[in-house]
C-alpha cells in the first residue's frame, strides 16, 4: 500500500487505502482507524474503490477495526470493493457481515 | 511460488507400488478375517448366562476390531513421501515461533538459539506467555524479538498457547509459519526441507516429527512415538488429513487468516441467529419476572420491537453489520431514555440540596456531563435487566467476550493442533506429513509428568470429538472423518482394556466363562484375526519398535477412561478440566511414585491372584477344559503389557550424557 488518504465527512471520516491491503499494509490500516477512532470519530467509512487486492490478513484488519468502531459506540462500513475484493468477501462470507455499500454518501448516512 | 518439473514429481511421491500392494493384501486378510471373527463371536459365542461379563468382552473386541479396520483403510492409502522439493528461492518470509509459557529460561534461549542459525531466511520471535523480564533480558542480547499477549487479552479468555499464537499472529507478517515447543531445538535444515512442499498453492500444513533426545532407546516412559510419527501419520497423509501437533510444523499464514475469518462468519451469524430464535422466550419470561414493574415491562416492550425489527431486516438478507448495529442504537436509545427520568429527579434534587446549600460550589462540580455518563449504556439501569444485556451482547459482530475478533487457532480444546488442521482440511486446505526428524525435544523424565502429559493430550482430543465430532464435518470427505475419527477412536481403549484385564481374572479365578466355545470354532477363527492383525502391524511398521505403544495404549488405561469422563464433563456440564501445563524438568526428591498406578497395581496383583488360584483348580481337578489354558496364557499376556508400568515407577531419568553443556 503506497498510503491511506483520510479526510473528513460530513457524519463521519472516510480513509481510502490504496494499492495492496495485505499483511504488510494491514496494520497501517488498523494504525490509521484507530487514531481516528481516538480522535472521536464514530463513523468509520473504508472505501476500497482504490485498493486492487486484499488477502486474508488484509479482511482480517477489517474487522479488527470493526470490532474497534464497535467497543466505542461507532461503526466501520465499506464502501465500493473492486473486482477481486469483492470476490474474495464473497469467497469467506463476511459479505454476509460486511455488506459493501455502493458509495461514500451511502455509507456515511447509516 | 514457481514449481519446476521436478518439484511437481516430489510433490506427487507415494510409497512404491510393491509396498503398497503388500500392504493392501494383508488389509484385505486382516480385515476379513477380523470380520469372520468379531461375526461369529456375537452370533454363536456369547455366553448369555454370565452375559454381564460376556457382553462387556464382545463389546471390547469389536471396540478393537474397529480400531483394526480403521488403522487398515489409512494405510491402505499410506504416502511415504522421501525426498522433499527443493526449497523456494530467496523472497520468502518466515516468522519462526518459539512458543513458551513457564518453561526453564536457559531451555527456551537453547531453542531460540538455535531457531536463529536456521539457515533460510527468517524472523525469530519468542512468544513468551508467562511474560518474563528474564526472558526478555536473555532475548534482547541474541537481538531476538519477545511477543507478549496486547493489552485486549486483560480481563478475556486466554485460551493458553491457542491464544499466545493467535495473539503472535496478528504481531507479525511472515508468509509461513513455523511453530517450535519451547523445547524443540530445530535442524539448521528444517525450512530448506519443508518450504518446497509449499510450492503446491493448496498445501497449509506441513508437519514433521516430534522426536526426544532425552530418551534411552528402551524407552521406559513410552515417549517417542514411532509408530504415530511415521505409518500413522504418513497413512492419515494418504487420505489428505496429516494432522498438525502443535509443534515442528509450518503453517501457511494465508490459510490461517482465511480460517480465522471463515470462523468469525461462522460464529458472529450462530450468534445473532441463536439470539433471534430465542429472544421471545427470553422476553416473555422477563416480562414474567418483571412482575408488572411498568418501567421494566415498557423497556421489555420496546426491546422486542427493535428484536422484531432485526429480525425482519436479517430475513430480508441485510448485513449482519447493519443489522446489529441498528439494534445496538435501538439498545442505546432505550438505556437513554430509561436513565433520563432518573436523571431529571437527581437534577431537582442537586439544584434543592445546592439552593440550601451555604457553599454551592460543592455541587458545581457534578455538572450535565457527569450525569450523561449514568445515561450510557453499561451504567443505565438497562444493563440490569439481564434479558436486554443478554441480547445487546449476542447481537453484536465484535465478539465482544474474545480478545480478538479474528483466531485462527482453534479455541474449543486444550490442544489447539487438531481442531485446527481439520478446520483447514473443512476450508479445502491440504496437508503434508514430512516424515524426516529435523528438531529434537526434552521428553518429560518422570513418570507425573509422562502422566499429565497423556491426560492433556487424550482430554483435548476427546474435547474436539465432543465439541466437532468428525464423522459430522459436511466439509471433510469421507476418508477424512474416518482418519480424523480413528485418533479419536483409539483414546476409548481405556474401557475395553479394563474389560481385556478383568475376563481372565473371572474365568480363572471364578471359572465364569464369557465364550460358549473354546474349540476349534475358536481357535480357527481367533487365530487368524490374532496373526494377521500382528502382521499387518509389522508390515506397517517396517523395522519400527512398536511394543512399548502396544503396551501403553493397555496399561494407561485409567488415563484414557479419565480422559473422557473429563472432557465430556467440560463440553456437556462446563466442568473445568483441571488441566496443567506440561513441565519439562525433573521432579527430582527420588521416591518412586507408586501412588500415581494403584489401578494398575491392583490390576497386577489381580492377574498374579488369579494365575495362583487356577493353578490350584487345575490340581484339584475343578477346572476342566481347554479355557483355563486360553484364559492363563492371556493373563500372562496382560502381565507382560503391565509389566512396563513398573519399569516406568522405577525409572530414574536418563543417565546424564556428556553432552549437556557445563
């Protein structure tokens, strides 16, 4: 992964990893949503709109940071898996738990 | 990973035909003619007047004819391997982790030291459980790094070394991973040998022997395991179920990742769904106890609503995430307003009591804020209403009780190995036995802790065939519950053997007789059974020690009951195991510890009993036919399997060789 962009929104913070979610990147990610989680954000947006492949560890930071928004009383949603991503959700299941949504806005609103 | 040609041939290899048809012959005669007897016996040999021991007896020998089937259908199949394929090229990484949790400082750096001088390129880490400075100390001078439980294992299951590996997995990145006992020194070579397998995008798992160094070669405690690291193992190979043993084996960390996942679907959907299925129960009977309390059954009334709501939105196919989350806002909102109207009147009180007051800055201080706190959710009357919190937590996606949402070691047993290989196997994952010793271990030197060591060993097995019994895995093939199913099966022999020990003594000493006919019928079908059974051993076998095996399967017997009495406690009663830690230094104060084998001292002393009786029987005339003489000649036998227990009382350790550093 080359960087997460972050930016605030509107109900929220969307971080948008780019490149490889994978073992090596992985704990960027979980880095990255736990700062803002201090930082008293409650609505976590992961746009993977930008991120061309994630491997199990990659998911597994997921929901490491699912269960993160979770104990403070937030929430992390994802937002526009690519091709392989979204095969790879398919291919564990936890699309039945993670349901991507379709955009930003989307996600943002609950 | 590139496989070249010949890489793909390695990966292919089997035992030679000749072998294997060998083999298969004398399955084929032992298993027929197992068939032939275990038949007859049940159809016209049971002696239905003494039927309290006659039923037992057919009852063990069909126990063991089934043992003798299953361990004939894996080597049916049985893959010696040889050679492996030649390792990758540079660019893999490997986390070498040498799991630890009180064992002696100077034994783990002896394994680190050497996990450091691993010739592939690797990371050593020590995962140290019991967290100790001097282990930290002794690591920092050999520049290895010391993994220690994070902060979110306080307060949560700790799930012994399962969790210390889990824990380590989320600490570190390497693609493979090679899991060391604190005290298995590992070969230079080990990684080199094993890695090749790897080259097969499906393999996860390649698993190589436990051998101990500390170990005469006549092996008075039983501790090396010939015949399980190798022709057992290498047979479960054959049907793709090698299963992993907790040590000197490399795991795939993607497949793991992928397991931990797969499990946390898995266990957050049977949660909610369990949750949803029994919340109106769980409701109703609140209400019952609620007794009419106007606020607890107004709270009882909206929590059903939102329920109602989750339950609507997950049969409309909704996330599981959405879905809970909702529900948990739901929560909130009920706490909220449930702690408002307290709120409301402790306000009007602090505004009275600050009105009276002379110095009101004494209540100052408890602003709004500090109020809201009482609002949330954990702090709000809510969380006494013992259904919603019950609800709240079950209907949630953070595995809220666990330290980590994701674990890919397996949880549901004491020994994590084999629940967690067949949770692989499940996913379509293979395995490899590489039958090569490439690291030496310290086996326990006495005989407490050879003991303890069994138990843990027989309860986690017995653990996972309670918890995930094998023959009920859709995902596993056929050949695979069978194989896994068999190491269960084997940890039963403690019923029978009692079974095995106690028909002599009967017919010998009280002339009860649990077989209609000791006549040729008998003979001509036992022997056979007896004789190709023994050869399909040896042929397995080939050139392997396979006594001392025989002998404890027998003579641990009240381990191997207590086995699975325990774990069936555990997994039905949720009774504790009363399980401990495997230590690997000498108990040294000297005394043998007869106290540890009353049973089989009693049993002994029975046999011998009844051999002195029969004699006397025999010389007065009242013991006539041929079962006496079958019935001594097997008391003898059980003697000569109980024979090792005294060896084992009696041992002192291994003589201390000049190879132990000063």
């Amino acid at each position: 992964m080359t960087s997460i962009d972050v930016r605030e929104a509107d109900g929220g913070v969307v971080l948008a990893p780019a490149g490889r979610l994978t073992v090596v990147t992985a704990p960027q990610l979980r880095g990255a949503v736990a700062e803002r989680i201090t930082a008293g954000d409650k609505i976590i947006v992961v746009d993977l709109s930008g991120t061309d492949f994630v491997d199990s560890s990659g998911l597994g930071a997921l929901v490491s940071c699912l269960k993160s928004a979770r104990q403070a009383g937030g929430d992390l949603r994802i937002v526009a898996p690519t091709e392989q991503v979204s095969m790879v959700l398919r291919m564990t299941n936890l699309d039945r738990i993670l349901q991507p949504r379709a955009s930003i806005d989307d996600a943002l609103r609950g | 990973m590139q496989a070249t040609r010949r890489d793909l041939r390695t990966l292919e290899a089997r035992t030679t035909r000749r072998r294997a048809a060998t083999i298969r012959i004398v399955v084929v005669l032992a298993a027929a003619s197992g068939l032939n007897y275990v038949v007859w016996r049940w159809l016209a040999s049971v002696n239905w007047e003494s039927w309290w021991i006659a039923v037992p007896l057919v009852l063990a020998e069909t126990y063991s004819l089934i043992d003798s089937l299953l361990f004939g259908l894996g080597a049916w199949r049985i893959r010696e391997r040889g050679e492996p394929p030649a390792p990758p090229g540079t660019g893999f990484t490997v986390d070498v982790f040498v799991t630890t949790f009180n064992e002696p400082v100077e034994l783990v750096m002896r394994t680190a030291r050497a996990a450091l001088d691993i010739s592939y390129p690797h990371t050593t880490w020590i995962l140290d459980d019991g967290d100790r400075a001097e282990v930290r100390a002794a690591a920092a001078t050999m520049g290895i790094s010391v993994i220690t439980r994070s902060s979110d294992w306080i307060d949560r299951p700790r799930h012994a070394k399962a969790g210390n590996l889990n824990n380590a997995l989320l600490a570190t990145e390497g693609e493979f991973v090679l899991v060391l006992d604190a005290d298995q020194v590992p070969d230079p070579k080990i990684l080199d040998r094993t890695l090749g397998y790897f080259k097969d995008p499906l393999i996860a798992l390649v698993q190589t022997p436990q051998w101990f160094e500390n170990v005469p070669t006549s092996d008075p405690l039983g501790s090396q395991a010939p015949l399980f690291y190798g022709p057992i193992q290498q047979s479960k190979d054959g049907w793709n179920s090698a299963f992993f043993c907790g040590s000197n084996a490399i795991l795939r960390r993607e497949a793991l990742m992928q397991l931990g996942l797969s499990r946390y679907v898995t266990e957050v959907e049977q949660s909610v769904h369990r949750a949803i299925r029994t919340s109106r129960r769980l409701i109703a009977r609140a209400r019952e106890e609620a007794k009419g309390d106007r606020r607890v059954t107004l709270a009882l009334r909206q929590a059903s609503l939102i329920v109602e709501d989750a339950r609507a939105e997950l049969a409309r196919g909704d996330g599981i995430s959405d879905v809970t989350y909702r529900f948990q806002r739901g929560i909130d909102a009920i706490s909220t307003q449930y702690a408002d109207s307290d709120l409301a009147i402790m306000r009007d009180n602090l505004r009275e009591l600050a009105a009276m007051s002379t110095d009101a800055d004494a209540f100052a201080g408890i602003d709004d804020a500090a109020l809201e706190l009482l609002a949330r959710r954990d702090t709000s009357p809510v969380a006494a209403i013992e259904a919603i919190s019950l609800l709240a937590a079950a209907l949630d996606v953070d595995r809220g009780g666990e330290a980590q949402a994701i674990m890919p070691m397996a949880t549901i047993s004491v020994t994590e190995d084999m629940a967690t290989s067949m949770r692989l196997h499940g996913l379509g994952w293979r395995s490899v036995y590489h039958g090569e010793i490439l690291a030496s271990g310290l086996a326990p030197e006495d005989l407490e802790t050879m003991l303890g060591q069994r138990l843990r060993w027989a309860q986690g097995t017995m653990q996972v065939f309670f918890r995930e019994n094998p023959l009920l895995q859709r995902r596993l093939t056929i050949g695979q519950r069978l194989m896994y199913f068999g190491t269960m099966w084997s940890y039963f022999s403690g019923f029978p053997a009692l079974v095995y020990v106690t028909a002599p003594v009967l017919c010998l000493s009280f002339g009860v007789i649990p077989v209609t006919a000791y006549s040729v019928d008998f003979f001509a079908r036992f022997i056979p059974f007896l004789v190709l059974n023994q050869v399909l051993f040896w042929v397995v076998a080939a050139g392997r020690p396979t006594w001392r095996g025989a002998q404890y399967s027998l003579a641990l017997f009240p381990v191997w009951i207590e086995s699975v009495t325990s774990a069936f406690r555990n997994v039905f009663l949720g009774h504790p195991l009363g399980f401990r830690v495997t230590s690997k230094t000498k108990v040294e104060n000297g005394r043998p510890r007869w106290d540890l084998v009353k049973p089989q001292l009693f049993i002994m002393g029975a046999l011998v009993i009844a051999l002195v009786v029969v004699g006397i029987r025999i010389a007065v005339g009242q013991a006539e036919g041929i079962a006496p003489y079958v019935n001594i000649i097997w008391t003898i036998y059980d003697l000569a399997v109980f024979s090792i227990i005294i060896r084992a009382v009696l041992y002192r350790g291994p003589a201390v060789t000049t190879k132990e550093t000063p």
